[in-house]
C-alpha cells in the first residue's frame, strides 16, 4: 500500500493502523487514513463460542466460569492498542441491543420460558466484569474458581479436575493463525485455573467438517449481524442449524425467540423479540461477544472524488461510489 501498488486498503489490523503509516506520503497529504461507518452490521467482530452439546460446556456454571477469565480489557490494551471497545451485546451498537431491564413487551415474550431461564434474566441487567487490563484479572479467576466449585471442580496438585477425578481440559478448534493473538492470553489465564488448553490449528475444510458435526469444544466465529437482523438469526442460534450454530444450541426458548422476532410484522414487536434473545444468549452465556464492530478504517491514495454524503451512508465495496480525479493524482508523486 505504501509503495503504491494498491490505491485503497481496509486496515483490520490495530498494530499497523496506528504504526505502519508514519510515512512522509502521508505527511504530504497523499496518503489518507480515514473512518467509514455504514450503520449495516451491529454485534461484534468476534464471539467466543463453548459446544453446549458436549460436556463440561452444557453446564452454565461453568460457561460462565471460562466468561470470567477472560481479560477482555488488557487484549484491546496490548493487542489492539486501545483502538476497540467490547461488544456488550449480540447486537452492540443497534437498537436491537438489550439493556437494563426487560420491559412489559419483552417480559410477556420471555414468560412462558421462565422455568428454563435463569432467574437473573428478569432481575439483573447484564453486565460485561470491568479488568484492571494487566494481564491477569484476579477477581475474575476467583469468581471463575468459585463457579467451578459449585460445579463440583477442585484443583489437585495444580489441575483443575472435575467431580470423577477427570482434568478438565479444553480445545479451541481454528484454522485461523490470527486467532492466536486472541486465544493464546486466554489459555494463559486458564492454565492459572488449572485448566488445560490447547489450539487444534486445521485447514479450513476440516474445521467446516468438525464444526458441522459438533466434533470441538470451543473456537472463535465471526460475531456480525445485519441491521436489521434477518437470515442469520435461525443459522446463528436456531437449534434445526448445525453449520453455522456454533454453540450447538438447543435451547426452547431460544427458538421461540428466533421464530417470534422472524415471523412478525410489527417492528416495535421484532425489536422486542431481538432483545429478548440478546438477553437469553448472554445470561446463559452460550457464546462471549468480543470487540465491537466499529468504523470500518481505510487507507487510501488520495486521488478520488467522493459524494458529498454522510459516512453511514457508505456500503461496503464503498469505492464503488467513488471516481478518479485527475487533479488530484497529478499532486501524487
């Protein structure tokens, strides 16, 4: 890019974004870094999600327990350079986002289910724990220790077991090496439990082969959701889904959710049902939402004309609605 050899690049990467552009093109003005927001994704980039379907990760005690050990506030510190914020919902930065607590709508909608929901979905808002960003949250891992002895886990000469004796071990299935930025201060965290963990690293289509069969413990998924939520609500969380269901959910009142928020016509009653998920899919904590979808950053040659149009407006492939402007490549040199 900075040879010239790309007109414009989409920067996912936080360390090169605030590190690799220091060049004298950009201090001329011809090199650009800029911010689009196209207002049509909400949730978050990634989810972190536990095969429900397998043992120990059908317990919510001790979903919750691995949700605590994670030090979410010193990843966007060391790994991202403070550029992201969490996604503190299935459907951050959109109206469909649960917060405080459920109103009359959503309270009539989560009623029939409420022998199979934890209680705290009525009485609690979620909430996301708040880390000193260090590297090791110690009151996450002591509420993560406390959960695991409620679940009948101990720690025997520095391993986690579970009630039989058995270690608990965990594999997080990728076939992604950027998903050891991730992952890999994450199993350090969980090696001070006494948990063992281990990335199984295959091609990709092997991972669709195991994921469709529910053949892993956890791994990492896109968390993206469109604005307005459509398609991906019953692949996502739908337990007639296997491909994309990455939790292996097979929760009741999940589906109803889903069918509620897809069948009607009524959008206070979609935004309703939308929320109402939120809050099952976090309470239960099936999968952890990550970073939040934000700006969509953008390097680029300053040699185009743009519409005079406001950010949220632009789409991704945005170029498409941008055109070359002579003038101002001639000052390109």
């Amino acid at each position: 890019m900075r040879a010239g050899a790309l007109d414009v690049w989409t920067e996912t990467d936080s360390r090169h974004w605030l590190a690799s552009y220091d060049v004298p093109a950009r201090r001329a003005g011809w090199l650009v870094l800029g911010r689009l927001r196209s207002g049509d994704l909400s949730g978050a980039r990634y989810r972190l999600a536990m095969n429900t379907g397998r043992k120990p990760f059908d317990d919510l005690r001790v979903r919750e327990a691995l949700f605590h050990a994670l030090d979410f506030e010193w990843q966007i510190r060391v790994l991202h350079g403070g550029e992201l914020t969490r996604a503190n919902s299935f459907f951050a930065g959109s109206m469909f986002a649960s917060s405080g607590l459920p109103d009359e709508t959503e309270t009539a909608l989560l009623e029939p289910h409420r022998a199979r929901l934890p209680a705290r979905v009525f009485t609690h808002p979620f909430s996301f724990p708040s880390t000193n960003g260090v590297g090791v949250d110690r009151d996450g891992l002591l509420r993560a220790q406390a959960l695991l002895a409620k679940a009948g886990y101990r720690v025997v000469d520095g391993i986690m077991v579970d009630p039989v004796g058995e270690p608990f071990v965990i594999e997080f299935l990728s076939f992604s090496r950027a998903d050891e930025r991730i992952l890999l201060p994450y199993m350090s965290s969980l090696s001070i439990l006494g948990i063992q963990a281990d990335i199984r690293m295959i091609d990709r289509t092997s991972y669709q082969s195991r994921m469709r069969d529910a053949d892993y413990d956890a791994t990492l998924v896109g968390g993206g959701m469109q604005v307005p939520p459509s398609w991906e609500l019953r692949p996502f969380f739908h337990s007639s889904s296997t491909r994309l269901n990455a939790s292996s959910l097979n929760d009741p009142a999940v589906d109803a959710l889903v069918e509620a928020a897809l069948n009607t016509t009524h959008l206070d009653q979609f935004v309703s049902a939308c929320r109402a998920l939120d809050r099952v899919l976090l309470w239960n904590y099936y999968q952890f939402p990550l970073d939040a979808r934000g700006d969509t950053r953008i390097v680029y040659w300053d040699k185009f004309g743009r519409p005079d149009l406001p950010e949220e407006m632009y789409i991704a492939p945005f170029p498409d609605g941008w055109w070359f402007n002579e003038e101002k490549a001639a000052r390109i040199r």
